[in-house]
C-alpha cells in the first residue's frame, strides 16, 4: 500500500512532539538535529481524525495532532500584530485600569498587558504616589533593565541637567536611548507630582508615522529604512553610542522599530552630497509627519499615574511647563519617576496569563458540561463529587495542592471514559488525568492524582474494614482495577513520596457522595488553581 504523501521528513520530524523527542513539560527538544539518520524518509503513514501518524525508516513512530501545526501569527514586534492609531482613535478613552484591580484581577491584567502589546501604551490610575512605586509596577510583568541612569531615575528640573528632559522645556515625539544596542524596549513614567502650569503628555504611534510616510514617499520611507544613522550620548560617567536606521524592517519588510531622537542623532557617514540631500530630505518629511497635530494624542498625568509605553514604537513628547521655586510655597512642580524594562518579559507574563486562563476555562466547561453527568451510578454528578471533594480538603485546612488534587482526581474519567471503566474496561483514569494536568501543575498536585485508584486498592489491603466503607459502584470498579494490593505492593505504595497524600484524596474521593451536601462552583476554587499552576 502506498505511504500517503507526507510534508518534508526532517522538517516534519524535527517537530516530533513524542515525549522521546520533547520533554513533555517544557518542550524542549531531547534530540541533535545531527543525529538524525541520513536519508530519513517515511515507511509508513496514516490519517485520521486524531492526527497524522508516520512511521519512520529509523523505527521511530511520531504522532502529529490534528491543528499541531497551524500557522504561527504574524511578529507579535511588527506592524502586522500592532494597531496602528491616531489620536481620535482614543475619543472614548485611553486604554486604563486600576491599580489595585490590575493586582487582583487576572483579566485586568491580561488587558493591560494586552494594550501595551497592541496599541503601545497602558495607563494604571492609583497607583501610590511614593517613589519607587514605578519598579514594582514594572516587576508585576517582568524586570527593571537598569541603565546609566539607575535602577529608576527621576524626571524633574535640575539645577545642572545633562539631558533636556530634566528642564522644563517642551521635549519633542521621541524614543529614548536610541544610542543603545539594545534598546530599551519599554518605559515606564510614574507620576508623583505634576502641579505646574503645562507639562502635558503626548504619544505618538510611530509605526502609524512610518506608514504613512511609506504610502505617501515610498523611497523616502526605503531610505530611511535601509540608512544606519548614528546615536550618540555623553555625560561624566558615560559614553553611549549605537548605529541603526531611524526605520527598523523585519526580514519580510515589516515596519518592527521605529529610533527617533533628533536630541542624540548623528549625521550618516560616508553618503556624497547628493545622498545626503536626499537623506535629509526623507528625515524632515518623516519627522513632520510626526509633528502631525492629528497623530498626537495628549493627556496630563495626575499623581498616582503609571503610564506603560513600548519603547521600540511610541514615541513620547511633553509640553513646555513652568519650574517651580523651590523658596516660594505653592508655586508648581512636575516630579515623575521612571524606569526601564522589556517587551519580551511583559509578552511573557501575558502569554503565560492566557495560557493559564484558556486551562482553566477548559476546566471549567468540563465541570459545567461534561460534569453535569452522572457519576458511574453514584448519586451525585461527576460535578459535584470533585467540588465536594475539594470542599472536605479545604476543610480539614489541607494544602494548596491537596485541595487541587482532590478537585481534579476525577478528570480522567471526563470524554466518555467513565462509561468505559463501568462497562468493564479499566480506563485508568487516574494516569490519564495525571498526564493531562503534568504540563500545567507540579507532582504535588499530579501525583496524588495518578496514585488515588491504588490508594483504594492500598486501603482495601491496610485497613480490613475499608472495603465496608466502599459504595456499590465502586466495589465493583475495585475488581477492575486489580482488587485489594499484595502485601509487597502495598508496602512499596506506602513508601512512596506522594502515598500519604494519594490516600487523603482517596478518603475525601469516597466521602463526596452525598446529594445533600453543600456543593461549592468551580469559580470558587481558580484563584487556588491560579497560584499552583506553572
């Protein structure tokens, strides 16, 4: 019989995700791409609803699961992945949260993380107006990244200022730090004080000004894409330097980063006069693109204000504002702290949050669906017997993990396998559940829920009179599942690290059957799965 015909054999088994080729945790690759066979190729192959499974010419066997290897999106750094705006976009509001509830609230912060992500900017309200505040706004999402300028820096009027942004002079839409490899990639600027007259803030999206200038002077924008400009920065104690278009192209020619800062850009070097002309003739049509009032989208920040902003595509302004004197009570002040930090923690932090929330919304439609079933004969759902179960765990105050592991213990008999077990077949339902919780929770959550059926089959041998305290339904499943131990398996299962707990979640297993106790939701329990989960 002909092998079907199958996509590249060393593309296609070099994704082989069978836990030989990857560890089935984080997913990282067990294997060389060396030591791959020559001639690799495809012996055999079938097709079906699950997936496509190749056998290979070295023995090996791969299964691809059905979807395993839909197409990725676009960058989530280019223009492709971004929404590109101008300041009318945001008539109904800035994208906001508050503080406290961004802290609290998984979803809130999904969505602020979210909009740093898409539009380049978020705003915290409420955050406390006390320095430092602006570091543990950036640890909630990622790390400080720490410059010259310290862990965090203060922008306010100094006395000696070597750098503009520390006066009280209008600063023009810019990036900061262009003259470093790499960028920064984020700024945030906490308001901690902003009584003066003017000092108000503007974004510009500076991907939203590149395109424009691509669609109205294509070889001005291809100039400045392709022409490495020198930044440069000097005080006392540092000397910074960094060469890159002002334009920055994915390989596909995606707008990815935008360096504009006319305060610390250089001339190019080595262009003739005529390539020079024509260079600046690109950068003061970009940069009066820039300078367009319908781009600009101005706010004032308000103590307490945590505004969030990519680096690497914003571009961010102020308005001129009055010092205020410091021997004169009650004459105005600007004072906004600073610090540094990255997209690729913060995109991190959001990825393992929609991860997190996708599981256990997966979960929970199980207990809604699914769970809403009988429970082999029981009297009391599949459900209610794992919330009830999780209850007399939270009860008798036992750990995190425990709770969790007497809520889900049951999980492998959800997709129909529970009627398996009771026609006859051992689905072994709690190795099931164990691999499929094992990439989302640690051992103390996924082995108590591997051992509980051997928890029974240890009891049953321990204590004599256990197997009285068994319902009908589950005497008859014991007989499936390989009756009571041997003496020798239940002292080697007694010795085992997690056996203690395995037998607690079997006692709470066989006690939640009682259609009239109080049932807790599954909404009760996702902050606990929250916390424990990788």
């Amino acid at each position: 019989m002909p092998v079907p015909p199958v996509p590249h054999p060393y593309w296609l088994r070099d994704n082989c995700p069978c836990p030989e080729c990857r560890d089935p945790r984080g997913g990282q690759k067990l294997f060389q791409i060396g030591d791959l066979p020559e001639g690799l190729s495809a012996v055999g192959a079938t097709r079906d609803a699950t997936g496509l499974t190749v056998r290979w010419s070295d023995g090996h066997r791969s299964h691809y699961p059905t979807g395993w290897d839909a197409p990725a999106g676009p960058d989530e750094r280019t223009e492709h992945a971004k929404r590109l705006w101008e300041a009318a976009d945001f008539a109904r509001g800035l994208p906001e949260a508050d503080w406290t509830a961004y802290l609290a609230d998984p979803e809130e912060r999904i969505a602020v993380l979210a909009a740093v992500r898409r539009s380049g900017f978020a705003l915290l309200r409420g955050v406390p107006v006390e320095e430092g505040q602006v570091l543990r706004v950036a640890r909630s999402f990622g790390y400080v990244r720490e410059t010259n300028y310290g862990e965090l820096f203060d922008v306010r009027v100094e006395p000696d200022p070597a750098n503009l942004a520390f006066t009280g002079r209008a600063i023009a839409p810019h990036t900061d730090n262009p003259y470093r490899d790499p960028v920064p990639t984020l700024q945030l600027l906490h308001c901690l004080r902003n009584d003066s007259a003017g000092g108000d803030s503007g974004l510009v999206d500076g991907f939203r000004a590149a395109a424009l200038l691509r669609e109205q002077d294509p070889a001005a924008f291809a100039l400045l894409a392709r022409t490495p400009v020198p930044f440069r920065y000097r005080d006392r104690g540092a000397e910074l330097s960094a060469e890159r278009p002002m334009i920055g192209l994915d390989p596909r020619g995606a707008i990815r980063e935008v360096r504009f800062n006319n305060r610390s850009a250089g001339s190019p070097h080595g262009l003739a006069p005529a390539e020079l002309d024509a260079f600046y003739a690109a950068y003061r049509r970009f940069a009066a693109i820039t300078l367009r009032p319908e781009l600009r989208l101005e706010f004032r920040l308000g103590p307490g204000d945590c505004l969030l902003l990519d680096n690497t595509r914003l571009l961010h302004a102020r308005t001129a504002f009055e010092p205020g004197d410091a021997t004169r009570e009650g004459t105005g002040h600007r004072h906004l702290q600073g610090c540094y930090a990255d997209l690729d923690a913060l995109s991190s932090t959001l990825a393992v949050l929609r991860r997190t929330t996708a599981v256990l919304d997966e979960l929970e439609a199980l207990f809604e669906g699914e769970g809403s079933a009988e429970y082999l004969g029981e009297a009391v759902t599949l459900a209610a017997h794992m919330l009830q179960a999780a209850a007399l765990a939270r009860a008798a105050d036992a750990p995190p993990a425990l709770v969790a592991a007497a809520l889900l213990h049951d999980i492998g008999h959800f997709r129909g396998s529970g009627r398996e077990l009771m026609a006859g077949t051992d689905n072994r339902h709690g190795e099931s559940a164990a691999a499929r919780l094992a990439p989302h929770f640690p051992s103390a959550v996924t082995e108590p829920v591997r051992l509980h059926v051997a928890a029974k089959r240890y009891l049953c041998t321990a204590e004599p009179g256990y197997v009285d305290l068994l319902s009908p339904a589950s005497v008859h499943t014991l007989a499936l599942q390989g009756g009571p131990m041997p003496p020798d398996e239940a002292a080697a299962f007694a010795a085992h690290p997690f056996g203690a707990d395995a037998v607690a979640v079997r006692r709470w297993d066989e006690a939640a059957k009682d259609p009239a106790a109080a049932t807790p939701t599954f909404a009760e329990f996702r902050p606990l799965l929250r916390e424990l989960m990788r």
